[in-house]
C-alpha cells in the first residue's frame, strides 16, 4: 500500500497494511529548514520545502499542512505577532463590541492573509510533488468556537457566554466563523489536498464546561462537517485534553477523524469511536520532547494496542510537537507503526 491508501483505508475505518502515521510537526519541520519561523510560515515555498524535508525524513503517511492557530483569525483582520521559535499569535482581538459582527466580511482565501494565501500556495507545490504518495491534510486551522474567541479576544468572549445578554449576536459570531472556516476548506481543497481539519481546543473541557462545549461549539462543529461532507470533504477535528466527556458529541459531528490527546481516556474513546469516525493520536508532546526514544516506543506500542484494532486508527501525536522535540522521538514514534502496528 502506499501511504496514501493506508490513510485513506484507515480513515474510511477499512483495515490497511498497517497503522499509517502522522506527524502534527509543522514547528518541527521549521526548525529542520532554519532561520525564523516567521520566514518559513509567510511564504508557501518555504512551507512545502519545510514538509517535504520532514517527510523525506520521516516518510509518515499524513501530512498535516499548517502555520499554526492564527491563519483564519489574521485573514478576518486580526493582528498577529510572529515569534522566533514558536507558533504566532493572536495580539488584538478584532470586536471591542459584539454588534460589530455585522461588520464582518467572509476573507477570499486567495487574497486575504498573508497566511491563508501562502497556504494555498503550499498546499499547491505538496500536490503536485507528493499527492500520488501521501496523504495531504491541508489544516483549516481553528473551529468556530476557536476563531470566535480569537475575533472576539479570549477574556470577552466567555464573559459574553457567562452573561448570556447577547445570545443571538454570538451565534451570528459563531455562524459567520463557520463560513470563513467552509470557505477556506474549500480553496484548501480546490489547492489539492486531500482532506482538511480544525482544532477548537478552547471549546474542550479543560477550558470551558461540557454544557457550554454542547451548546456553542458542538452545533457549528456539526453543521460546518456536515456541509463539507455534502461536498465529499474528509474533514477532521482536534481538541486538547481529557475530551471524555464530550467525546460522544465529537463523534457525532460526523467528522471522519477526531484527533486526542493523551489525556482521554483511550479505551473510552475507542468504544465511541468504533465502526464511525477514525481515531487520531494520542501520543503526548512532552514525552516526545523530554522522553527517550525507548519510552516513546513504550508508549506507542500501548496505544497501538488499543486503538489499532479493527482499523480506524492513525497513530500520530495527540497535538502539535514542539519545534526542538528530537527527531531520534519522531522516528521512534514512526518504526513503532512498522514494529508493532501491522495488521494480520
Ligand atoms: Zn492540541
């Protein structure tokens, strides 16, 4: 098989070869390119040299192709502060006050934000040099709930959720965010990539209530796949943390991959999983940055014993890996697939 139809296989809950992996390396593959993050994640050239250098490396079946949690946000018109060797961020919300939602207008993916575009132009070069091969996860970046609040600035937007005054603005928050999120999927798409995904990590239990999880993150998390499926999109979902007891509204969402880390409980998640959505993770990023190489084949080895069985698996971190994580971890991560994931 190649890794291509292992993914696929895997993601459309067959039994492939083996476990296919991921790698969630977007800092990694920056630091194996040199000079500053900032170059590399402004420039689609540089975006694709930086994954192809890490999968001639790596040789992982799933490309995860982002810039990390801002690309959406700064194609809306929020400022953005890159940083030597870290992922960039959000500086100044956009809304000082919710009515101006109103304001808002839906960004061309292929004119706004220096991200967005560049993206695209990554997402182009990935394609033609490796779309026969492996599979391309063009990242979407951030769900609804996400981008609201990076829109909205963190603070404001669970004040505005606690106080309840403006219910009807943040759901037309909400839904304009579904709509930049289906736009930019789409170009990412139309770009050559095979399939795409969103983090809503804010929306997860380890910031906000399962109940708020279920009444404002769940519903558009549902609707935005559901309509992206209605168009053929493989789409996949990410949230940080202990995500059990969400993890059945994940699943229902129709997402074809959710993504855990290792905080939810595995076993849990396998069961809810099984025969619907194919599981995506969970190694723990700072086992992989701090730990050895035999303790990262330990962990892996556990997961794969779990998760593997029946298909519907991908073994990859549970979250982006930070970007001085060894690469003697990754590979220890990448042969486990090899060592102990194949299927009989
Ligand atoms: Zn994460």
């Amino acid at each position: 098989m190649t890794s291509l139809e292992r993914a696929l296989t895997a993601i459309n809950l067959g039994i492939p070869d083996r476990v296919p992996v991921d790698l969630h390396n977007f800092c990694v593959a920056a630091e194996m390119m040199g000079g500053s993050y900032k170059d590399i994640f402004t420039d689609g050239k540089k975006i694709a040299q930086s994954q192809i250098l890490a999968w001639e490396e790596f040789r992982h079946d799933v490309l995860l192709v982002e810039v990390g949690t801002t690309t959406t946000a700064e194609a809306v018109g929020c400022k953005v502060q890159y940083r030597g060797h870290d992922a960039p961020v959000v500086t100044e919300p956009l809304l000082d006050n919710l009515k101006d939602v109103d304001k808002l207008k839906v960004p061309d993916p292929y004119r706004s934000g220096i991200q967005m575009r560049e993206m695209l132009k990554a997402v182009r070069i990935l394609r033609d040099k490796l779309a026969d091969k492996v599979f391309i996860m063009g990242r979407a970046d951030q769900g609804p709930f996400v981008l609201a609040a990076q829109l909205r600035g963190y603070d404001n937007f669970l004040m505005d959720l606690a106080e309840r005054r403006n219910i009807k603005l943040i759901h037309k928050l909400l839904d304009f965010c579904c709509q930049v999120i289906i736009r930019y999927v789409l170009a990412l798409i139309e770009a050559g990539a095979h399939g795409s995904s969103i983090g809503d990590s804010a929306a997860g239990p380890d910031v906000v209530s399962p109940a708020i999880y279920k009444e404002f993150a769940f519903p558009y998390e549902r609707k935005l796949i559901q309509k992206l499926k209605d168009k053929n999109v493989i789409m996949a979902t990410h949230i940080c943390g202990n995500v059990d007891s969400i993890i059945e509204e994940m699943v229902a969402t129709g997402s074809k991959i959710i993504e855990i880390d290792h905080k939810t409980d595995l076993k849990k998640a396998k069961k809810a999983a099984r025969n619907k959505t194919c599981l995506l993770g969970p190694i723990d990023t700072e086992r992989l940055r701090r730990g050895t190489p035999d303790e990262i084949d330990k962990l892996c080895r556990k997961a794969i014993e779990i998760a593997a069985p029946g298909g519907g698996f991908i073994l990859g971190p549970g979250c982006a890996m930070a970007g001085d994580t060894p690469l003697e971890n990754i590979h220890a991560l990448v042969d486990s697939a090899r060592k102990y994931g194949v299927y009989r």
